[in-house]
C-alpha cells in the first residue's frame, strides 16, 4: 500500500506557505482540468508543457531568510520546474484537486521524510531526492534493464559545504555546513546504474527503457556535484528530447534538438539517470 501523503507536518507546514495568489489559482484551475481528463494521458507532460514558456529564474526557494514552504510556478529553474510538475502528477494519479492537496504533496515530496524542519531538511541533492522520495514511494528510479543501463554511477558529492558562500542560508547560518556535510558523506559512496551519453540514441532499448514524462536527471562529472541538470522525456519521431528549464533559452522549453545532440555539446555531461512518478 502507497504511504498517505496527507501527514499532520505537511498540514502545519502548508499553513505558512509563500506563494501569490497567480500560483494558487493556477495550480487550482490546472488540477480541475485534470480531473476531467482521461486516465490514460500522460499527467507528467501535459503538466510540464502548462509551464512551457515561462522564464527561468534561479534560486526561487532561497527567498527567506528561515526555511517556509515556497511556491512559484511563475518562474522556474530545473529543479522547481520538476517539483511543480511532479507535485501535479501525483495529485492527478492520487485523485486530489485542491490548493491544499498540492501544498501537502510538495512538502512531502521536497522534505526529508516529509517533514518541514528547516534548511537541511530540504533535500538539497538530487541522489537525496531520488532515495528519499523512493522510500516513500512517491517516485522509482529506473536502472534496468542493461543495455542501455550500462553505467555505473559513484556518488560523492561536497559542493555544498566546500562552497557555502554560494548559499544564502549558509552564509546566514555557518552552523548549518556540517550537518549538510554529514549529508553529504552519507550520499557519496552510493552507485546507480545510468545510461552513458554515448548510448542515449534512437534505439529500440532505449524507446523500451525511458517514456515519455519520466524525470531525466543528467549526470555530470564536475566535482562535488552528481547531478547537473533536470527535465522531462519527450520521444519525437528523430528521438529522444528533454522538456527543461533551460538557462540558455531563459524559459521553459522542449528542447529542438535532440537529448543525444543536447549531451554531446555538454563535455561534462555524462550521461542520463532515469526516474518514473509513481502511480
């Protein structure tokens, strides 16, 4: 049995939610829509493509100076863009349409165990994420079967606690960056299957392994860091895409090229972890 989101921290949390009015109605009117859908759809994208368009803008979450619960779907990096649509995606599989419904899911999704309790309770990593989010069954990472999955991943993240001047909480509270190294410590060491970048064509492996709406977490091989950027499958007649919240572009975008193309012109990129939203 799927573990019940509504949990009494998520409900407490919820209550001192930043958000503007634009959000609440736009997640209220997107979940009505939904709920006279077809089961049959594909949730993950038809949500991920209401955000198509909008600006990419960094560091959304770090608005506070203590850690609340934020909500902005008017302007998105990868990450939030990826929580947003995931948070619609399981109220959709759930049956849950209400304001309220989507701020619980969000903390549980977001937060270590589902439970608000400051900055380093947010999972900061992606790995972190995955892991947490799988526990709860709210997510599963796909890892099979070989080929494509081909790859080994070896975590060892310390970005974070080696660069804490880039984090406005950390520079706030110093106190915070050994409890986030002790995070980190206990991610790194872990190992993933992934597809290489070289492997990420059309072929009928990779048609069979990844569909459409599944999250693509690309990995990278810059130091201290085990994920560098996050989107949403798209398969297209020439391949595979990536729906994403693109730097580049500044906006929300399906990528023209294709997610093959898209890795080659990334010499860090190293290829692709693959997560599916649970339903």
């Amino acid at each position: 049995m799927k573990r019940v989101i509504f949990l009494i921290t998520a409900v407490l949390a919820v209550m001192s939610a930043k958000a503007v009015d634009h959000d609440s109605i736009f997640v209220a009117e997107t979940l009505a829509e939904a709920s006279h859908l077809p089961r049959t759809i594909c949730f993950p994208l038809h949500f991920a493509r209401k955000f198509l368009g909008r600006p990419y803008v960094a560091h959304t979450l770090e608005c506070n100076d203590e850690e609340q619960l934020v909500v902005n779907t008017r302007q998105l990096d990868c990450t939030t863009l990826v929580e947003n649509v995931t948070a619609l995606t399981l109220c959709a599989y759930r049956n849950l349409y209400t304001w309220r419904d989507y701020l619980n899911v969000l903390v549980e999704m977001r937060y270590r165990g589902g439970k608000l309790d400051g900055y380093t309770s947010r999972l900061h990593y992606f790995t972190d994420w995955i892991d947490d989010n799988s526990r709860k069954e709210l997510v599963k990472e796909i890892q099979q079967p070989v080929p494509p999955f081909t790859a080994l991943q070896t975590v060892n993240v310390n970005y974070m606690s080696r660069h804490p001047e880039y984090y406005k909480a950390l520079k706030m509270h110093p106190e915070m960056v050994p409890v986030i190294a002790a995070q980190e410590d206990s991610l790194s060491g872990r190992q993933y299957r992934f597809i290489p970048k070289g492997e990420v064509s059309d072929t009928k492996a990779l048609r069979s392994a990844v569909r459409d709406g599944d999250i693509i977490a690309i990995t990278c091989s810059k130091a201290g860091l085990d994920i560098a950027h996050l989107g949403f499958a798209v398969w297209r007649k020439d391949g595979l895409h990536l729906l994403n919240a693109s730097q580049l572009h500044k906006k929300v975008v399906e990528e023209p090229m294709t997610l093959g193309q898209y890795l080659s012109k990334h010499p860090s990129h190293t290829g692709i972890r693959v997560v599916r939203i649970e339903k």
